[in-house]
C-alpha cells in the first residue's frame, strides 16, 4: 500500500464486505418430507412455516430409520479405528500458516481412495471432492480446515499418553479433517444415495492471517455452487456455531527518517506518533464499545520498531484486531481507529521542528465478517434434532470460522465439532482424547444428510 502523507488510506476488501452489508442474500429455508418414496431435504426458496421442536425430532427420527442411513451410523462406530488412524497420519504434516500443500496433497489421496467422482486442489490449495447426488441441482458442502496456527518447524510428532493424544493441531483442526474422511467413508460403504451433489473439502486459511482465505474463493463470484455449508472444527458434539464473530485486523506503521536522538532532535517522531494513536484509539474506542448495541472489543496486540535506545526510530509499527457481533460496529470501531491515526500524525508532523514529515501506512491483514443464521432457521434445528436423536442438548454460539464468510452473505452455514475431548488448541500441549468420538461423527454426518437429502432406494 502506498504511503500517505499524514492521511491513511484503506484498502478494504470490498467483494466480501459489500456482499455481506449490500447485497445480503435470502436464506433458503429447508424441509424434510417423505413422499414419492424419497426421503428429500429440500434445498428450496419458498418461505415455510415455522415448525416445532417435536416435528423436527420426528423428522430425525424418519432419517434415522433408514436402512442405509442405520447402516451408515453403525459402520461410523465399527470403523473408528481408520478414522483414528487417519488423525494420526494427517497430525503429524506440518500445516503452517501458507504451507498446507503436503498436507493437502495427503487429504486429497485419502479422498480418492475412499472414492468420489472427482477431486482437485484449487488455485488457492483447497481440497475438494465431488460426490454427486441423485440430482437435486442442489450443493452441500462438508469442510475442515487444513491448516493450524503452528510455524515452520514445529514438532508436530504425537506422544501418546494414557488415553490422551497429544501433539499441536491435533484437534484444531485435523479432527475435522478426520472426520469429513470418516463421513464419506461410511456414506460409501452404506451406499447412502443423497439428493443433492457434496463437496468434501479441505480448506486452507482459516487460523490467524490466513483470514479464511480458502472460504473467500471458495464463496467469491464465479466460485462453485454451495447452497449449504457445514464446517467441522475442533472436537465436541453439541456445540452450534450458527453466528459469524466478525473481525478487522491492521498493521499500521509510521515512517519517517530517523536518526541520532541528539544529533537529530526535533525530526517526527514514529514512535511517539505510534504511542498518541494508541492513546487516540482508546480514548474514542472505550466509551464507543461500552455503549453500542452489540458487543464490540479492540486490542493493540503487538509493536515493535526502532534500532536503538539512542535512535530517532524510521519505523514503527503496531497490529491491531478489533471484533464485533454487528457488522456497522465494527464499522464504527475501525473508523475511531482511523480518526486516531490521523491525528497522531499530523500532531507530531506539527511539532517537528526539521526533517521531512511522518508518513503512515495502514494495511489489512484481516477481515472477517460478522453474521448470523437465525437460531429458528430450519437449518439450525436440523443440526439441533441430529445432537438430540443422539441423546445429547444442543447448545448455540458465536465464533470466528469458516462459516463466517458464508453466513455473511446469506447461506445456510454451521460450525459443529467433530467429537471427542479435545483441549489445549493453540498450544504446544494441545491434546485429544477419543471419548465417545464417534457420536460427534454421527452427529455431522445427520446433520448434512438432513439437508442434502437421502434417497429412500438407496
């Protein structure tokens, strides 16, 4: 981005955030029916009534009857060995951020040798596999994420330890990755027929700055069809995600010529334009999120910059993340930090006494929309009566996921767990233990056949 003279320019990224704020797409209600001996979650547009609880638990309970589906849930348990030998192998390819493709490429196999009617990787590094429907013209995508937030280099070995597994990204998310395997593994087997096509995918960008950048094409203009979206992250069996936790995150830094603290004095000042935007920020920012709506935080994560104790700095910089449950207040909290900037600069510009001015440079290192699925939807509550078939409470919540970018433009989409115990993400001591993992299975694999439909002669 270029610099700007005491004014910071943003380049937002517009395809994502004028579909999520202008162009809002209607949600396609969905519905179970028996008839003309088809079992049919139809993808459709037509407005429906609201049903109750009890007729959504009966309508699970018809989909559960299913020979083919009954079979499907009982191989998930009988095979849950493959599925814990595939976690094994796929935990220990290293997944840094930017670095998913032997991973990748181990997803894709895995695929293929399952069996789907076609696979690719992307122009971005997304797996995908196709496995068509009965012919709905309908979608469903099934997706984990390939990377972790681990760089280069980490030991990503596994130590076993009593029941426990432990090793970094082993359950955030390579257990979603495990469990799509597991999924179509079991579909196949049981020759579960689906109305509409599937996709299997292994998504890239979803932790830190990668900033969903495998979701953003998937679901940019000219991407594949997807009607509906489930993604499986981390591990659990109840846990609905069905609420977009939107984010923007900056990395802001003020140059100017630097030099030697005495022999230099009176040059603007990076670091000092860094600390009054600071102190700018937070004091529009606090009384801004103590009073909105929803709830909205800010947070100035890291700075850095500067050679020595004795040197007028050229650089410094800060990162910035700032979140919000309502997409114009995050607006609102990304304008008072753009305000602060520019008046950190051009106060310190005014008390140069030589030298050239401050310039500063803003970029967007990442964007995360904020949105949500009605907890009513009827997409919401088929993932709620497949937790209950099963003799679990669903629960409801927000998150940041992959699901962020379709929610955000009006698609049916859901972030469910992939079952078992799992605890530590994001740390060198993250761990997994298979307690009961297969009904977190189970659960994912009810909850898209809900949706896509299944063929009462499959």
């Amino acid at each position: 981005m270029p610099h700007v003279d005491g004014e910071p320019r943003l380049a937002y990224f517009d395809t994502y955030r004028q579909r999520a704020i202008m162009t809002m797409r209607h949600i396609r209600p969905v519905l179970l029916v028996q008839a003309a001996g088809l079992l049919i979650a139809g993808l459709i547009t037509a407005p429906l009534a609201a049903q109750t609880t009890s007729e959504y638990d009966a309508q699970l309970s018809t989909l559960m009857s299913h020979p083919a589906v009954r079979q499907a849930l009982d191989l998930i348990e009988s095979t849950d060995d493959e599925t814990m030998a595939d976690l094994r192998t796929l935990t220990e390819i290293p997944a840094p951020p930017f670095a998913e493709e032997e991973r990748g490429r181990a997803f894709l196999a895995m695929l293929q040798d399952i069996g789907v009617d076609s696979a690719w990787i992307d122009e971005v590094g997304n797996v995908i596999g196709l496995r068509r429907g009965t012919g709905s013209g309908k979608v469903l995508a099934l997706a984990g994420h390939l990377d972790t937030v681990f760089p280069a280099g980490t030991d990503v070995s596994i130590r076993m330890q009593g029941d426990t597994l432990f090793a970094p990204g082993i359950a955030d998310d390579t257990r979603g990755l495990a469990t799509v395997l597991a999924v179509l593994r079991a579909m196949n087997a049981a020759d579960v027929r689906t109305d509409a096509d599937m996709l299997f995918i292994g998504n890239v960008g979803e932790e830190g700055l990668g900033d969903l950048r495998g979701m953003k094409h998937l679901f940019r203009e000219g991407g594949p069809q997807i009607d509906a979206f489930v993604s499986v992250d981390g591990t659990g069996s109840t846990g609905i995600t069905h609420m977009g936790l939107g984010s923007h995150r900056y990395r802001v830094t003020f140059l100017g010529p630097g030099g030697h603290s005495w022999g230099a004095f009176g040059l603007a000042n990076p670091a000092h334009a860094l600390g009054r935007a600071i102190r700018y920020f937070q004091d529009g920012a606090d009384p801004y999120t103590r009073s909105v709506e929803f709830r909205t935080n800010y947070n100035v994560g890291r700075i850095g910059g500067g050679t020595s104790v004795n040197s007028i700095p050229f650089e410094s910089w800060m990162e910035i993340d700032m979140r919000s449950q309502g997409v114009e207040t995050l607006e609102g909290v990304d304008a008072i930090l753009q305000g602060a900037i520019r008046r950190a600069v051009a106060e310190e510009n005014q008390l140069r006494t030589r030298g050239e001015p401050l310039t500063v440079d803003v970029a967007l290192i990442g964007d995360r929309p904020s949105g949500e699925i009605s907890e009513d939807s009827e997409f919401v509550q088929r993932a709620a009566a497949a937790t209950r078939a099963l003799g679990l409470q669903p629960t409801f919540g927000r998150s940041s996921t992959d699901s962020n970018i379709p929610i955000s433009m009006g698609i049916p989409a859901i972030t469910i767990g992939g079952g078992g115990d799992g605890f530590g993400a994001h740390s060198l001591g993250e761990g997994f233990r298979n307690v009961d993992g297969h009904i977190g299975i189970q659960r994912v694999m009810l909850s898209v056949l809900a949706q896509a439909g299944v063929a009462r002669a499959s």
